[in-house]
C-alpha cells in the first residue's frame, strides 16, 4: 500500500501541474497575444452596426437575395453558420450537373445576361463548407448591373465598392482574389447617393 501512495502521489501533482499550465495558463497567454496583435481577428473577424451591434462575420456567408443585393455562391447547407458541409455530390453526378444546369439558367435570368453568356463556375457551385464569404471578381461584375440598377447607383461608384471590398490574395500569389459579399452588401446599405 505504502508503494502505490508513493507512486500515486508525483502522478496526482504531475496531472495537476499539467492542468494549470495547459487549461489555464497556456490558454490565457495565446489569447492574451492573439487579443493584442490581431484583436479583430481574435474574436472572429465581427462585423459591427454604427450602433455597435453585430452583423455577422467577415469569414461567413450571409444569405442576401433581394435585386439590390450581390448575391453569395450557392450552400449546400441554406448558408446555415450551424451547419457547415458540402452536398457530397461528384463530378460524374447526374444530381450536380442537372443543379448547375438550373443555377447557370437561373444567374442569366436574374442578371439580365444572354444565353451564351459565360457564368462563372463560383456563381453555381457551392463551397465544400457552404459558409465562403467570397464570390469571384467576375460575379461581382456580372451582378452589378442588377445592382446599380435596383439602387439607382452609378456604375462607377459601385465599382468603387466592389474594388473596396476584395480580398486581394494573400502574400499576393496564394489563392484568388474575392469579393466579400456580406462587407459589399452592408457598405451598400450605408452609401447615400
């Protein structure tokens, strides 16, 4: 008895010592410095009202399906933040193309392009989390008719804030450049013209 009380003693205060520093002070120091170099970020890139109230998150979607609204990439998830996911549908799958299909018919429609207009694939496929935030500079351009239209807005102007709302590349070379719907379509709400 005595043997194990020697034993179980060092592994109690280990598992101890192990608690404090990985579930309280390991913890309080990342967030400490994530809170004082990237405090935006930090607390989940929250986008704010004037009066403070939050909007949404600059790295979710939010649906916007009103004529003088960009309107985000298709979700396979209804862009529900609570549940992210792709619709597992492949390329060879009868199901994707018939939707893509149904979406390209549907885009041309909404924006006024003719039949042979090119669509960009952003414009009909979903994210595989169905949450991306960003359409593709040629959506954006493709929907600013209808949108300059609906808000009576100049085409120059609304370029102003499409150019103001994308995401350049990072470091310049990774990925593409996007288009931030829900950060487009809130400066929208907030232009006077």
């Amino acid at each position: 008895m005595k043997a194990l009380v020697s034993q179980l003693r060092p592994a109690m205060v280990s598992t101890l010592v192990f608690a404090v520093i990985c579930c309280g002070f390991y913890p309080a120091v990342v967030t400490g410095i994530a809170r004082t170099l990237f405090n935006e970020k930090a607390d989940g890139s929250l986008i704010r009202d004037k009066d403070g109230i939050v909007t949404g998150s600059s790295l979710l979607v939010r649906n916007f399906s009103g004529e003088g609204y960009f309107h985000p990439r298709p979700s396979a998830v209804g862009h529900d933040a609570g549940n992210s996911g792709g619709s597992n549908l492949g390329p060879t799958s009868q199901k994707l193309a018939d939707q893509i299909k149904e979406r390209v018919a549907v885009y041309r429609a909404t924006n006024g392009l003719d039949e042979k207009q090119p669509v960009p694939a952003d414009a009909v496929t979903a994210s595989g989390s169905g949450l991306d935030p960003h359409i593709s500079p040629a959506n954006a351009a493709l929907q600013a008719g209808r949108v300059a239209k609906a808000r009576a807005l100049s085409p120059g102007r609304l370029k102003e804030l499409i150019t103001a709302n994308t995401d350049k590349a990072s470091f310049g070379f990774f990925g593409e450049d996007g288009v931030n719907v829900l950060k487009l379509n809130l400066a929208l709400d907030a232009v006077k013209e």
